[in-house]
C-alpha cells in the first residue's frame, strides 16, 4: 500500500482521542490534509495539536456535534469555501456508548447512541459525496464494530447503530461507485482507548477472553486499515467490511 496521500484533504469524525486521533496522525504522516472533528473535548484537541506539530500548517480542528443536522450542514458549507477543489477522503469515526439492558435502557440513551453513531454517519457521508463528486473520487470509510454482527448483551443501542452503518454502507456504496467514490468499513475488535478503558474490569476480562491473539487491538493497527481503504490502490474495494480483531 503507497502511503501517499499528499494533495488530498481528510474529514475525520471523532478525530481527536484513539482511534480517530491515530487515523489523523496516519493521515497527516501520508501527506494529507486533516480536517478533524470533536465534539467536546478541549483537551484532547490540543493534545492532538501538540502531537502533530510538525505537520500543523496541515491540520484544522473543528468542534461540531455530528448528530446536529444545522451544524454539520454548517460544517460542510465552511468546508466548501476553504477546499474549493473539494474533499477525497471521509472517515466516520465518531461514536459513543450508553451501555444497558434493552429492558432498562431509557430512550435517551437510544436516542443519543444512534444519533451519533448512525445519523452522524449519514448526514457526514451525504456532504462528503457531494464534495467528492467535484474530482470524481473519493474514499468513505465507516469505523464500525463487531457489535453489529454479534449484538453484545448490553449494547443493544451501540449494536443497533453499527449494523445500521454496515447497511447504510452497502447501499452508498452501489450508488457511488461509478462516480469514482468507494464506500467500505473497517470494524475494530476490542482496541485500547477509552471506550475499552470504561467498562468493568470483569467485562474486560471477559473480552480479552474471547481474542484468540490474547490482546487487545492498538489504535494505530486500525489506523492501518482505514488508510489501506482510503488508498488509490483500492479502488476495486467498495461495499466491503474489513475487520481488525485478532480474530474475533
């Protein structure tokens, strides 16, 4: 895979804390251009910032809140004056989790879970498919999670909302491809970052259990992936979940 992504420019949800701040380091180290997304975190921008130093002249932090349609719209018209030649690449990597049972689940807690999840996947990939269709290229890149396929007791939401990208996925995917634009997923096992960093020990324990590799996953080995998707040379992968699990 070339690591050459110079010339182009990069949308990153969730682009600041693990995994997404691993795909913008990626990304920037490759010669892009990063336009990364957070919601709230102040601290973990300029973390972020700090980190990627050397590369700053080509790389904008933006607070937007992915599930809010006007500032998302917002977003992309502000993007549009910036990048008149338009964007290449979209990772939708922003997500949360409000963990409980199905029976005790309160409907906010649903709500704000799809919301962020799967409404902020879409209403980022209905820009970004305009923005690419300027240069007839493009590489959309869904960061979702095994949860989808497995629906992990307790994550009925979370589990909900990744399916739902994986099928939002398939369908842009056949309505893109002749313009030059892919659309794929990358689906981590359990990776080192907060998310993980949140849950019992127990249910920790639990997990790696389940890892053939007997470890969880790095954000810079997802980081890997997406970039391997995002790449010119995929251009014959389109509709496609890649897992990264360590055989899960």
């Amino acid at each position: 895979m070339s690591a050459g992504f110079g010339g182009q420019v990069a949308v990153v949800t969730g682009g600041t804390r693990g995994i997404g701040a691993a795909i913008t380091l990626a990304l920037l180290e490759g010669g892009a251009s990063v336009r990364a997304i957070y919601r709230s975190d102040e601290a973990a921008a300029r973390a972020l910032a700090d980190r990627a130093a050397g590369s700053t002249p080509r790389l904008s932090l933006h607070r937007v809140d992915v599930a809010d349609a006007a500032a998302v719209e917002a977003f992309w018209r502000e993007t549009e004056d910036a990048v008149p030649a338009g964007v290449q690449i979209l990772v939708n990597n922003a997500g949360i989790r409000r963990d409980a049972v199905v029976g005790m689940m309160s409907v906010e807690d649903w709500q704000s879970v799809i919301s962020t999840n799967l409404t902020g996947s879409f209403l980022m990939s209905k820009f970004a498919v305009r923005s690419m269709l300027r240069g007839r290229f493009g590489r959309i890149v869904f960061v979702t999670s095994p949860s989808g396929d497995h629906g992990f007791a307790g994550q009925g939401n979370y589990a909900a909302s990744k399916a739902g990208q994986v099928g939002l996925m398939r369908a842009l995917a056949r309505e893109v491809a002749k313009k030059g634009i892919t659309a794929n997923c990358v689906s981590p096992g359990f990776v080192e970052t907060d998310l993980v960093a949140d849950l019992p020990e127990e249910k920790k324990k639990e997990h790696l259990a389940m890892v053939p590799m007997g470890r969880f996953g790095a954000p810079a080995e997802i980081a890997w992936a997406v970039l391997a998707l995002c790449s010119k040379e995929a251009s014959y992968v389109n509709g496609a979940v890649l897992e990264v699990t360590g055989g899960l």
